[in-house]
C-alpha cells in the first residue's frame, strides 16, 4: 500500500466529515493522520470480518477527540462503509464525537476522558506479555494529556514490566485545548523525559509516513521494553487554513471558513482522481 496516498485518502474524508458536520475537533485529528496511514496501511494486524479476535493487534486512540480521522481511517480498511462517516455527531448515530467501543466495529477502548488509554493499553500489553502472545498493542496520547499524573503512574508500571510488546506515540502537536502546551504546563524534553523513565524514545517528523514507518520497525525490533514515538505535528496538520487558526482544537465554520475548506477537499479529491483511488 502507497501510504502517503492513504494519508492524503484519510485527510480527505476527514474533512468530509467535518464539511458535512460544519464544525468539530480538526486540530488534534488532522495531527494523526499519517500516524494512523502507516499503522492502519502497513503495520496493525486486524480483521474487519473478525474484529474481536483475541490474536489481532490492539490499538487505542487515547486522545480520543481525534475520532473523525480514526473513523475515516476505519471506514477505509472496511470496518463499516464510508456513507457512514457522514453520520458524525448526528442524532443515533454509531460515530459520536470521541469512540464508543460498543458502538464501532474495530475499537478497542471506548476513550474521551483524557489520561486513561495508556493505561488500559499497558494493561493489555501485560496480559499478553503474562500469556505468552506474540500480538502488539499500539497507543496514541496527546501532548496535553500527558499532563495527567496518571499517564506517568502507568510509564513507570510498563518500565518495570518491560513490556516490549506496546508502542506509544506522543501527539506533540504543542496545543492542547485552551492554548499552548509549554504555556499552559510546560512539557520540557519529551524524547528526554521517556528516557529517564526508561523506556526507549525518540523523535521524528509526524508529518512524513516515511519516518513513522521506519520508527515503528524500530520499535518492534527494540527487546528491551517499550517504545515511546514522539511525533513532531502541528495542529491542523496538512491544512494550511486550519493551522493557521490559533485556536484550532474545536473549530465551528464560519461561512468563508466553510467555502475555502471545501476548495482544500475539492483539491484532494481530484489529487486522488489522478491517482486512481477515487471513482
């Protein structure tokens, strides 16, 4: 699979998502795309005929407002059809805001309450390391969340456990919800901060599935005990008109917003017209 091509597939029917819906969580869903391209395109062994199997990998989105861009990343490796998507946020719907495991084929954790997915992620690489499994367990967490003291409790129980069955990426996209992440509580060294807690860490650009894909090689081949990804994004990524809004982590469209965010879709879309992966 050409993974820049899924990234820019994801990117496209995110927007799509947030056209329809006229508004929602662009800044930290837009930061994680390609991550998930290059998970969801080379790396996560699952199933859409057999989403519960005990032997898949797992994968939770803690920074679960990113929703939109997981749902377009679900929809397209075929968990529910695309029409779907367009249900965002609508009454009844099975695609609410932030991801309901008993709503969504091929969630494993019901997430929103920011802090708490690395910590059922650790618990589910420990239950598979204790069984002997070979499967992994792959958590993305935003850079705000880490803000949670309960995030570090966990960093410390996957060290002692050298659980090297478990990934985790870091968003550090450098805003959180009421603004800047080092104004609001500054997170100093990252790459650095891991380290010290023991786990393997590094950084690469979030914004090129060439790296990630290298970084997850790397990390599954790392022993040792887990490793942590730290992804340098920019909120909005990928949309210039949406970086460029400083608060840009839940954005309602204005009428002129919605008018240039449709020209960046209509440019999508017949960027993958020629590439053939649009009807």
């Amino acid at each position: 699979m050409n993974l820049e091509v899924f990234a820019k597939k994801i990117r496209y029917y995110t927007l799509k998502e947030f056209s329809n819906l006229g508004y929602g969580h662009f800044g930290g869903s837009l930061s994680v795309v390609e991550t998930l391209a290059v998970l969801y395109g080379k790396y996560l062994n699952v199933n859409p005929n057999d989403s519960k199997n005990y032997d898949r990998d797992y994968f939770i989105l803690s920074k679960g407002h990113a929703g939109p861009s997981y749902y377009a990343t679900l929809a397209l490796k075929g968990f529910f059809p695309i029409e779907k998507l367009y249900t965002l946020n609508a009454n009844g719907t099975s695609l609410p805001s932030h991801p309901d495991r008993n709503l969504i084929e091929g969630v494993d954790m019901s997430t929103g309450s920011l802090g708490q997915g690395i910590s059922v992620a650790a618990g589910v690489a420990y239950r598979n390391k204790f069984k002997n499994k070979t499967n992994r367990v792959y958590v993305i967490v935003g850079d705000g969340e880490l803000n949670e003291g309960q995030c570090w409790e966990t960093i410390q129980f996957i060290a002692h456990n050298k659980l090297n069955n478990l990934t985790i990426f870091v968003d550090d996209n450098k805003k959180q919800l009421d603004g800047y992440t080092k104004d609001i509580c500054n997170t100093f060294d990252f790459v650095e901060k891991f380290k010290a807690f023991g786990l393997n860490s590094f950084k690469v650009d979030g914004s090129d599935v060439n790296e990630i894909d290298k970084a997850v090689s790397k990390a599954i081949n790392y022993t040792d005990t887990a490793t942590v990804i730290v992804l340098d994004t920019i909120k909005g990524q990928g949309v210039k008109m949406i970086e460029d809004i400083m608060d840009n982590h839940h954005v309602r469209l204005n009428e002129e917003q919605a008018l240039r965010l449709n020209e960046v879709i209509n440019k999508l879309e017949d960027d993958l017209k020629k590439e053939g992966e649009l009807l």
